[in-house]
C-alpha cells in the first residue's frame, strides 16, 4: 500500500510541479512585458515632454479665458489650439506604434496586453498558450481592470493639477470647466473599456504620471498686459490734465478702444498680505493659513490654503474676543448662510464654512483687486463709458441674483465692491436680511452707511429691494464723480440732501457726461419714493439692458477691460 500511495502521488506532484512552473513562466513572461511597455512610454513621454508643457500651458490659457467669459469678447479668443492638437496626434501616432510592436513579439504579456479590457480573445489566447479559457479570462479582466483604474486616476490627477496649480480660483470652480472634466473622463473610461488595448491603457498611465508631475512644477504664469481674463489691459487716462491751459476742455474724452490681446497668460491671484503674529493659530477648520490679508474689529480675514490642496482661499473668522457676543455669532452665522445662497456672478463665492473648536469661519473665493473707494482715492474716477456702463451692469446682475432668493444687501457701498482683474464683486452680506423676516437690528439703529442709504432707512418703515436699488444708483455716481451724491460736511447735511434736497446736481452731470442713457437709470433709481424706483434688481436690469445673458456678460467683460487698474 505505501508503494501504491505513492506511485499514485508521484504524477499529482508533478502535474502541480509543473503547472506551478507554467504559472511562474507566464507572470514572469507578464512581468517583463509589463516593465517593457512602461520603459518605452516613459522614454517617448521624456523626449516629447517640450510639446507636453506647450500643450499644458495652452489648456492653461483656454481654460483660465473660458472662465472669465472672455472667449466672447471680440479680440479675446482664447489662444490657439495648436499644441494640444499635436499633443493628441503624438499620442495616437504612439498608441498605434505600441500595438503593432506588441503584434510582432508573440509572447504571453504582449497577447494580453493587445487585448481590450471587455472584448479580450481569451479563447484565442487559451489556444495559443495552451491555457484554460475562463482562467485566461479572468486574468484578462483583473489585470484589464486595474490598469484602467490606474489610468483614469492618474488622469484625473494630472487635470487637477493642472487646472489648479498657480491658476486662479475662478477656473478650478468653473461649472462649464467641470462638466468638460467629467466628459473628458467618461469618454476615457467607455474607450479604455470597450477600445484601447491593455498596454495603450498602461502606457498612458505612464503618460499622465509625467503629465501631473509637470504640471505641479508648471512656472507661474506671468502676469499680461492683454485685455483678457486674469488681466487687465493697462490704457492711458484721457489727456484732459495735460492739455493746454488755453485749449478747451471737452466734457468727456472717449476711452481709446482696447488693444488687441496678446496670448493670454493667467495670472495667480496675489493678494497682499502680513505674516502671522505669534499669537494667531496656524490652521483652522482643516486650512493652512499663510498670511493675514485684514483685520477689523469683528473678525480677522486671513490668506489660507486647505491642506493637500493648492488653490488659496481667504478666510474670515471672528476674534477670540468677541466668541461671547451671541449677536456677533448670529450675524456671523448670517453672512455665511447667505452667501451660501447667492449666485457666483458678480458675488464673491462661499467655498465653505465651519465651526472650529467654538470658532466659526467662512472661506471664500480668494479674489484679486482692490475695493472700489480705495481705487477713487488712489487713481480718481472712472473716466471710461464702456467701464462705468460694465461697473453699472456687474452690479445690477449681482442684486438681481440677491433680491431673487428673497434678500436685501441692505450695505451697498464703494467698500464692498470689489475690482478684480475679472470683474466687479459684490462684497458682505452680513447685515442682509430676509424681505420677509425680522429686521436683525434694533428700531432707530438701521444698517448701512449713511450717505448710501435711501429715505425709507432713516424711518419706521420696512427696508426693502428699493433701497439696494437707490445705493446701486449712489455707487454708481461714486464711480463717475468720486464722491456720493449726497456727501456733505456734516451727519444732519447729508440727511437734509437725503430727504429733501436731492443729489448734488455736479455728481449727476458727472454720469450724464459719460453714458448719458445710463444717468437717466441711475436718476430715476435715486427717486425718494420707494414705489418710483426700480423694484428690484431684475427691474433695474430691465432698464438697463435687454441683451441676452452670454451677450450681457461679453459686455461687462469688454467694457471691465477698458478700466485701468
């Protein structure tokens, strides 16, 4: 029996011996040919990596002028495509090389490689290789598997960084650039499933490896003189103030229309900042804060990161000192929820908000430029029609988005108007309130800056739209005249101009002499009775422009590119 047990036992151990061996061979065999094909893409990938970062800086550009609308502006076009198209054909041109060179090597990697991850011809295999056809079969889908899996994800990295790193946050929170970025992927997914074959899909894994490490240590883009996104074309000031004492003045001297813009190149947001004190915190709520851009009595406005990401946002939170005052919270707590809800055109974007260790925060789109009162002070009044009108336009689309979810800004000043290199931002919200709620404050103690604030705001009566509408209209003036048309040398001055005496007549002549159809808007806005002025945003649009929404933006755009910075 001992004899027999093993005479019987000998032929199992070397069938197992030997199919244990055939198995080793075959992974070994895989090994290789794997190691070769990730040789061979990384070396093609090194020698065209010129053509890859002039296609990457290209993508750059597109994407950072697709963002700011500036695609529709005449002379704004977004670059030319050039270098991604060759991109896209140097890829193809490889693919194709790669499989015809794993046709003519018949071992077991490179058939498997030639094989789609879905219709892979695991009988022909099977047949070839002498190998059982639901083992090849599964092989075929797991290694299949993975390396789509690989490529997808090293992919979508790679278009990450890119539209990321060094880039200003309005083209990573792009939805149209998202949308592109989800199809992107999509079709990579059904044509890495059902098309390419392994080895192309491992191939490119390789590719967008290289890809995401060169677009991390992409150059920041330099900064254009151009009149696109991210920019703002620097243009002479009219010549009145070097003119001849003898010459007549004219009223106005038209802006010189905008040059022709160069190829673009984005601009990373840079926003002055102070280093940290000793005593503030370093992170707060997951972000990294580098830098203090402000501080105020209420809360302290801070440059910061979120850990593991590289776009900048600017979070606000409130002093240790004040996280007592349920007020304060509240009101904190309002401005967050509000800003939440507002549209991003022409607002400044909620990102997220939080509460750290009793320490709430808010982190918002980080945005270049500089307020609007702070711009008069240093380079005087808007002197360009096409920027006033675009300043005008931004401003109108910002509180037509607020009053439609039912909110009155209720603080619309020059020191909450942004100008950014993309256009006008409408700034805090933290005294807006419901139309159909409870005032925040207290009778007698209406918010707002006093000579923006409408007649209705120094009485009893509920605050409304119209009052937005009449500070829209202040703003305006402010804009074209550098003071508020109703700025006096004292607080019971400006009241009398408020409730009685109307607008100083030279600040209104101001806009008349720029956009004449314009001051006939912003007097009728400037109206003491609530019930005659516009009712609302909407309605203030309504008068302003009939254009269609793409067509509305272009205008801004082009007219934002005529003011001087």
């Amino acid at each position: 029996m001992p004899h027999l047990g093993l005479a019987v036992d000998q032929p199992i151990a070397s069938l197992l011996t030997a199919e244990s061996a055939s198995w080793s061979s075959e992974y070994g065999e895989l090994a290789v040919d794997l190691s070769l094909v990730v040789l061979l893409a990384l070396v093609v990938r090194l020698l065209s990596l010129p053509l890859l970062r002039r296609a990457q800086q290209t993508t750059r550009e597109r994407a950072a002028v697709s963002a700011s609308g500036a695609a529709r502006v005449p002379g704004g076009a977004p670059t030319a495509a050039g270098p991604v198209v060759a991109e896209v054909v140097a890829c193809v041109v490889f693919a194709a090389g790669l499989e015809a060179a794993m046709f003519f090597v018949p071992t077991y990697g490179f058939e498997l490689l030639r094989s789609q991850v879905v219709f892979a011809d695991t009988d022909g295999m099977a047949m070839d290789l002498d190998l059982n056809s639901d083992d090849v079969m599964v092989r075929a889908l797991v290694i299949g598997a993975a390396l789509l899996a690989l490529w997808l994800l090293s992919a979508h990295l790679s278009r990450r960084a890119l539209l990321t790193s060094g880039m200003p946050p309005a083209v990573a929170a792009d939805d149209r650039i998202r949308r592109q970025g989800l199809l992107r992927l999509g079709l990579f997914a059904v044509a890495g499933a059902l098309v390419l074959p392994m080895g192309v899909l491992l191939a490119g894994a390789v590719f967008q490896a290289v890809a995401l490490l060169s677009a991390r240590r992409l150059p920041a883009p330099a900064e254009s003189t151009g009149t696109t996104a991210g920019t703002t074309a620097v243009l002479p000031r009219p010549a009145t103030a070097t003119a001849p004492a003898t010459a007549p003045v004219p009223a106005f001297v038209p802006a010189p229309p905008p040059a022709p813009a160069p190829a673009f190149a984005p601009a990373p947001v840079r926003v002055p900042h102070q280093p940290l004190n000793g005593h503030e915190p370093r992170r707060i709520g997951g972000y990294l804060l580098l830098g203090r851009i402000g501080a105020g009595g209420m809360g302290t406005v801070y440059l910061a990161r979120r850990e593991g990401a590289a776009t900048e946002v600017a979070l606000k939170t409130i002093n240790l000192e004040l996280l007592d005052d349920p007020d304060l919270l509240r009101r904190f707590q309002r401005e967050s929820e509000v800003l939440a809800m507002v549209p991003g055109a022409y607002t400044a974007r909620v990102l997220d908000t939080g509460v750290d260790a009793g320490r709430p925060f808010l982190a918002m789109e980080l945005l270049d430029g500089r307020p609007l009162d702070a711009h008069l002070r240093e380079l005087g009044p808007v002197r360009s029609p096409e920027a006033l009108r675009a300043l005008a336009l931004a401003l109108a689309v910002a509180l037509s988005g607020v009053h439609r979810l039912g909110l009155v800004h209720r603080d619309l000043k020059p020191a909450n108007v942004m100008l950014t290199s993309a256009g006008p931002r409408l700034l805090d919200f933290g005294i807006a309130a419901l139309v159909d709620g409870t005032r925040l404050t207290m009778t007698g103690a209406g918010p707002g800056t006093l000579t923006y604030m409408a007649p209705e705001q120094f009485g009893e009566e509920r605050v409304g739209t119209a009052a937005d509408v009449w500070a829209w209209a202040c703003c305006v003036v402010c804009a074209a005249h550098g003071a508020s048309p109703f700025a006096a040398t004292s607080t019971g001055g400006v009241i009398r101009r408020i409730v009685d005496t109307g607008p100083e007549p030279s600040a209104l002549a101001a806009v008349h002499a720029l956009d004449p159809a314009l001051a006939a808007v912003v007097t009728r806005a400037l109206t003491p009775d609530p019930a005659a002025r516009p009712a609302d945003g909407s309605a203030l649009l309504a008068l302003l422009t009939d254009a269609p929404q793409e067509d509305l933006r272009a205008e801004i755009t082009h007219g934002w590119n005529t003011l001087r910075l």
